[in-house]
C-alpha cells in the first residue's frame, strides 16, 4: 500500500468519502433521500454502483443502504399481477417456483445476468432503476408491460417501464424516490417466450440481446411483444417489429421484415463489444433466435 501523508492507514479508500445511513422501513429511506437530496443515493446490492464509486464515476456525499427494509423483499401474486419488491435478488427470481411457472422468462434471464456471485446480491430493484442498457431486467420489463412502484416525496405512483428509460443513466425517477416493487401482469397460459443473449464470455454484458413473449392461435401469432437489450441508449420496446408478426405464422420472409424493423430502431455504440453495425446485427439475430424459440414453447 502506498503511505499517503497525513492519512491514516485505515482511512485510506478508493471512493471519495460518503456518509452511510440504514433505514428500516421506506417511509423512512423516502424521508432520507428527500431531506439530503441529490447528494444521496440509495444503496441496494451495489454491484453496479460501488465499481462506479470506487471508478470515482459516482461520488454522492450519502448512501442510504436498503437492506434493513423487510417490506422490500418478497414475490407475491396481486390479481392478475405479480408484484416483486425491489430487493428481491436476482439469485431469488431465478429460483421461484411461482415466477418458473408464470412467467419463465424471468428466470432464463436472471441465469443470464452475470454470474452466480453477483446475483447473490445485485437486485431487480437495483438492477432497472440503475438506467445502464447494458442491464438486461430493463428490456424484459419492457417487453412484458411491467409498471414500477415508486415512493417519493409526493406520494407514491406508478410509472410504465416503457416510459421509464430517457437516455443512459437518466430515468423518470426524480431525487429522492424509491422504486420499492415491480408489478408484471401474468403473460397469458400457454404463452412463448425467450431471452437470447450474445456475450463474449460468462458475466459480461450483452453485445445484444432480444427479449419476446407471444402467443399463437390457430398457428398463428395472436399477440407479441419484443424488448432489445444494449443496443442503443436506452433499452428499447420494439413495437413495430412485434405488430408485424401479428397474424402471420412466423414465415421467413415475415420475420425477416420484423427483424428490419427492431434494427432499424437501434443505435448502439461502437465499443469493446464490436462496432455499431455488427452490434445492430447482433441484435437481428439475437431476436430471429429469440422468435424461433418462444414459438416452439408457446401451446
Ligand atoms: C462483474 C459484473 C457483471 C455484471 N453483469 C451484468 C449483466 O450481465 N447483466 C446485468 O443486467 N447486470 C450485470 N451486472 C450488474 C448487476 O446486475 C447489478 O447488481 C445491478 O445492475 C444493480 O443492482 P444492485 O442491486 O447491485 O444495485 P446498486 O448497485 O446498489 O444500485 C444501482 C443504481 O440503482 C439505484 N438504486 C438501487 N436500488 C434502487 C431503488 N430501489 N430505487 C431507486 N434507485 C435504486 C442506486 O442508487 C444506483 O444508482 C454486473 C455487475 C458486475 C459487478
């Protein structure tokens, strides 16, 4: 360790110095994040704000740790719904017998986010409110119609993952709220689905990946929704695309017309995953895989 003068061994971290608070209840995380404002943030696993901390690419003056909220954590049924607060890990999504039977892609994702020692601790929660494209929650949510609980100082409301994302890192979410569940409608009896995902080795991020949920009737798709991971700067709904397949028996040159129009609606960086074109193809492929698979599931 390098002796830094006039600090002391035991203060010396990477992180620019914050103060640490632990509230029991969301009242009063919500009373904490509204009196220290935009300097504070809340803390749920901190698999992606930590590294961010310790890269000095966040430095809030408060973290409010949420682990101490019991009314948080759980999956229940509510209606039609299933509501998921948002401590729930993403090691506990992929092991719930209620979500492997309602709604299986959320378990085909969860085994997809990075690696079993990171979905001991990252968090839905944590994992949709943190604004990256690169998370793969965002897009799923998006893709099923899931709508998230937020707490703030004006009370609480609900706010449509398709309308929550804005651009990289910025959400609808306002200083001092706190998304505390995830309410999904229960996908239809019978329904496909798949999550494919292209990465360049176990843990990392998507090049692209392509969410879809369908349903067919008579051999034909009745409905279809389709999410895109990591291919632009938000996660994105690709609605077009899915209102294409709609009628049709998933015939190749159907698919290929709806594949067009999920790229055509990416915009993703060139970076150390590939250059922009190769990753908008990516995503191409990535839902022609995605459709084939949610098609031989659905009954
Ligand atoms: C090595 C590695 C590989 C990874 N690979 C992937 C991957 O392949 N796919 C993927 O999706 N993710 C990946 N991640 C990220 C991981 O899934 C994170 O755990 C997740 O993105 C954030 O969840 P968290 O609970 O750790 O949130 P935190 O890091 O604690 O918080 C993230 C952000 O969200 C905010 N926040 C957290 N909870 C709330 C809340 N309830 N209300 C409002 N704001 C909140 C925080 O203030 C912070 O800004 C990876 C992380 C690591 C370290």
């Amino acid at each position: 360790m390098i002796a830094v003068p006039g600090r002391r061994r035991e203060d010396a971290v990477i992180p620019e110095a914050f103060a640490y608070h632990r509230p029991t209840s969301v009242q009063e995380a919500v009373g904490l994040l509204a009196k220290l404002g935009e300097e504070s943030r809340p803390l749920a696993g901190g698999h992606s704000i930590i590294p961010m901390m310790k890269l000095r690419l966040a430095s809030p003056a408060h973290l409010v740790d949420l682990a101490g909220i019991v009314a948080l954590k759980g999956i229940r049924t509510d209606g039609n719904d299933i509501v998921i607060g948002a401590m729930t890990t993403q090691h506990e999504l992929a092991g719930s017998d209620l979500l492997t039977t309602k709604i299986p892609l959320l378990r085909e994702t969860s085994l997809q986010v990075a690696d079993p020692q990171v979905r001991y601790v990252g968090t839905l929660g944590g994992n949709v409110a943190n604004g990256d494209p690169g998370n793969d929650m965002p897009a799923v949510m998006m893709c099923l119609g899931a709508s998230y609980h937020v707490a703030g100082k004006a009370g609480e409301r609900r706010i449509a993952a398709r309308d929550f994302y804005q651009a990289a890192y910025f959400t609808a979410l306002e200083p001092g709220d706190l998304l505390t569940a995830v309410r999904i409608p229960t996908p239809a009896a019978g329904h496909g689905y798949a999550y494919e995902k292209l990465k360049r080795k176990i843990g990392d991020y998507a090049t692209a990946a392509a969410a879809v949920v369908l349903t067919m009737s008579g051999g034909k798709v009745a409905s279809c929704s389709i999410g895109l991971t990591n291919v632009g700067e938000t996660p994105l709904w690709a609605d077009e695309a899915a209102k294409i397949l709609v009628g049709s028996a998933l015939d190749a040159a159907t698919v290929k017309k709806a594949v067009a129009a999920a790229e055509a609606i990416t915009a993703p960086a060139s970076d150390a995953r590939g250059p922009a074109q190769y990753r908008t193809k990516m995503a191409g492929v990535m839902l022609t895989r995605a459709l084939a698979r949610a098609r031989s599931r659905a009954r």
